[in-house]
C-alpha cells in the first residue's frame, strides 16, 4: 500500500505544478480544479485492496466498543447567548430579519444585507469575491451568517466585537451598501411600519444603535439544526458512516486539526497565520502589529461542504483543494520570516483525505426552512420603494 501512497503524492504534485511554490501569494489562475479527486482517480483501486485487507486480517477491521471523542470537540447549543442589554426577543428577531432583507438599508436602495449572504446558501453567497452597491469587488469571501452568533469577533480578522457593532460596518461602508448612518436613521423613521416596530421593541425611534440590535438579535437566531456529527457527540454511534469516524479520528488526532478547529463551532476563535497568501495583512490590517500580519481567524467548520469557496479570500473552490494545501507540505515560514502554522501533512498518506472530507460533510445541518420577510411599506421621496421579500 505504501507504494499507492508515493504514487499519489506525486500525482498530487504534479497536479499542483502550475501553482507557484509556498508560501503563496497563489495567483488566481489554476483555480476551479479538483486536485485531489483526480489524483483519487489513481486510488480507486484502493477500497478493493482494504476490503481485502479487512477480510483476510482482523486488526484492520473496524474498532469495536465506544468511539472515544476528544473533549474539545462539543455539540452545538440549541440557542445562542445574548449579551445582557439585548436580550434576544421574538418580536426583535422578526424585526431584525426585515431590516437584514431591506435594501432600503443601501444608499441607492438596491442592496440588502441577504443580496450577499443569501438565505438558500447557508447565508453565504458561494461566490470568492462579491460587489458592494456600487459594483467594487471586495477582497475577502462572504462568511456564512449561520451560526454566528457563538463567536466572540467578527470578521476574517476579528476586527468587530460583537454583532451589534459588526452589523453597521458594512451599511455604512461605501464598497459595500454605501449609506451613512445618519441617513440610515432618517429613512427608517420615515417608514411609519418601521418606526412603530422599533417604539414596540426597543421603547425609541430608529437609531443606528437599535438598528445594530434588531440585525444582531436575527442573526443570533439563525442556530442550525443538529447535525450527523452532532448526533454522533451525543452518543448515536451509527450517525457517522465508518468513513467519517476514521475521519474523526484523524481530524483529533495524527492530522491535528483540532488544535485549532475545536469547540461547539470547530473553531478556537482564535488568529493563525496559514499561509495560504501574503496578499492580504489580515488582522494587521487594523491592529497594525508586525506579528499580527496575514493572521485571519479560524473559519467554523460548520456547514462547511456547503459554503464554498474557502479561506479568507476564496482562493480554494472544493473542500478537496482545502485538503490538498494540508496535505502538499508546508514551509515553516512566511516570506519575511514570520512563523506559519499549518501543519505540515506531508508525512500522512493522502487516503487520510477521503476520510476527512466524509467526516467535514457530516457537519452540515439539514437547510432551515425559509420565508422571506414581508417588508413594512414606505417610499423615500417618493421615487425609492423598496422591494418586498428575497433580493
Ligand atoms: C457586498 C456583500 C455584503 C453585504 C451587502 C453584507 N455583507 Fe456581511 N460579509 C461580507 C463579507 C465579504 C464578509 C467578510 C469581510 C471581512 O472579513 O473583512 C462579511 C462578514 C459578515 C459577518 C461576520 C461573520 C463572521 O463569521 O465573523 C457578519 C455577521 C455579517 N457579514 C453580517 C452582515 C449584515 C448584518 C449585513 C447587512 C447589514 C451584511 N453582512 C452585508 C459581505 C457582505
Ligand atoms: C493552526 C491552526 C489550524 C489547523 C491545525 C488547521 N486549521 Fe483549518 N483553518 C485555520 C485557519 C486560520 C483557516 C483560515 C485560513 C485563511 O483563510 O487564510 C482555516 C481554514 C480551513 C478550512 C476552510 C474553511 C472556510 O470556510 O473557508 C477548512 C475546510 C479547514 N481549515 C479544515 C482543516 C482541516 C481538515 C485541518 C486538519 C487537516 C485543519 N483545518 C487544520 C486554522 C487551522
């Protein structure tokens, strides 16, 4: 077997040869290809050979009795926790989900909070890079909305504290929906269904405050459902198929991705510097410290076969190609010296990803059902109406 292995790998790197060495910046061409599942093509072979291996000797059958599962790996709480002054409301959350569904909320009233992360994506949008309201590409992937509310910063680089605060920066950011806050407050409370929710909610008129609150709240609500992986944690041992257990088994153990993909949303909240590119600073971008540059924060793992692309800027569009850059070996180093933390698998057989990638798929939740919003009627100036329901 270990000769499939060698075989592989240098498919594997003959694949990857049209990408420049490590550390990237990976330019975007060579993108759209599924490395590993053509390299799998010289592997198919492979589940022959195990199930003969299998039959013919008994310790490379399944391990018998109860899966033991690390302890930093943790199902996911039924609810997310809300800070002590915006306790999540019924009322609030339905309220919030208008304004997240408002192109009102753009300057030119065209784009909403859903125009990027869409409802049917996993509030995300599968695309690398979208446009802001006035057609500027951005330079970093949409994070996906679910979930959210179980991280203690926001963005690839942490650089929100919480949701009230994250949910005014892209209104206000003119790449994005391009509308000052001041302006903002002045539509809303010409939209008499808006103002009278928000007396209701929050005892005030619009504000930018409340605003924030009202998108925090939906946001904290949108909690996906239990997942295989989730059932497995809470002790039904056929959730998994055998493929995702060994997957399991790798990813908190020889593959070591739990050191850093830990906790209810497999990830530690934490900034590590990949080296996936150099092009963008990261969380340096606004700490502006040398050691922070090209740090992003651990994405959730969450639903994850269903948000491609991957990484910070989209670079990788299948899973399969997240697995190879764990897989391709790594220098230890980024090009100015700083330290870089991915671990280098390079020793592992590639056969670990088919297991990996089955046990990444068990993490999705079925999707939520939804029913867009209906949106309180109101014009500005008489020439601006808002369009009701999914952008
Ligand atoms: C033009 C596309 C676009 C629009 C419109 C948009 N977002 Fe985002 N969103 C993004 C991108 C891109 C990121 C990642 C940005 C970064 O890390 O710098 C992001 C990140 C986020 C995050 C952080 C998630 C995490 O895991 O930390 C939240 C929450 C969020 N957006 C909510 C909203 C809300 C609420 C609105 C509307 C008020 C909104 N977004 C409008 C593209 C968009
Ligand atoms: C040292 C910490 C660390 C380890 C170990 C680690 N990861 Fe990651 N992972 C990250 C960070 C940070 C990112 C985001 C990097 C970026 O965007 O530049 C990431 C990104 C990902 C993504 C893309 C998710 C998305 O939504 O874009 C996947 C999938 C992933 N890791 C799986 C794994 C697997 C499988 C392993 C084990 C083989 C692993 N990771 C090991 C920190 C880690």
């Amino acid at each position: 077997m270990s000769c499939i292995v060698v075989e592989s790998r240098n498919e594997l790197e003959r694949l990857m040869d049209g990408l420049p060495p490590h550390p990237r910046p990976l330019s975007r061409k060579g993108r759209g290809e599924d490395l590993l599942s053509r390299s799998r093509q010289s592997l198919r072979y492979l589940p022959l050979l195990l199930l003969f291996a299998a039959t013919t000797n008994s310790s490379a059958a399944e391990p018998t009795g109860r899966f033991k599962i690390d302890p930093r790996l943790q199902p996911l709480p039924a609810a997310a926790p809300a800070p002590a002054d915006n306790p999540t409301t019924s009322e609030k959350v339905a309220l919030g989900k208008q304004l997240f569904f408002d192109p009102r909320l753009s300057g030119g009233n065209t784009m909403s909070c859903a125009s990027c992360h869409k409802p049917d994506r996993y509030f995300a949008d599968g695309i690398d890079w979208n446009k802001g309201e006035k057609g500027v590409t951005l330079v970093r992937n949409t994070q996906s909305c679910v979930n959210v509310g179980f991280y203690d910063s926001y963005f690839w680089d942490g650089r929100a504290a919480s949701l009230e605060e994250q949910a005014l920066i892209p209104i206000e950011t003119d790449v994005e929906m391009n509308q000052p806050l001041g302006e903002l407050e002045r539509e809303l409370n010409a939209i008499p269904g808006y103002v009278e929710q928000f007396q209701k909610v929050f005892g005030e008129k619009p504000s930018r405050a409340t605003v924030g609150k009202a998108l925090a709240a939906y946001q904290r609500s949108l909690v996906g459902g239990p997942s295989k992986y989730d059932r497995f944690l809470l002790g039904e041992e056929s959730a998994l198929s055998a493929s995702a257990k060994r997957g399991l088994a790798l990813f908190q153990g020889e593959a070591g991705c739990i050191k850093c993909h830990n906790g209810p949303l497999l990830s530690d909240g934490q900034f590590h510097r990949m080296g996936v590119s150099e092009e963008d600073l990261g969380r340096a971008k606004w700490t502006e410290r040398e050691e922070d540059r090209f740090m992003f924060r651990t994405p959730s793992l969450r639903n994850v076969a269903e948000t491609a692309p991957y990484m910070h800027h989209g670079l990788f569009n299948s899973l399969d190609r997240v697995l190879a850059f764990y897989y391709n070996g790594k220098p230890t180093e980024s090009t100015d010296g700083l330290r870089l933390e991915a671990p280098d698998l390079l020793h592992r057989p590639l056969e670990d990803t088919d297991d990996l990638l089955e046990f990444l798929k068990a993490l999705s939740s079925e999707p939520a059902e939804f029913t867009p919003p209906e949106l309180p009627p109101g014009s500005n100036n008489g020439s601006k109406t808002a369009a009701v329901g999914r952008p």
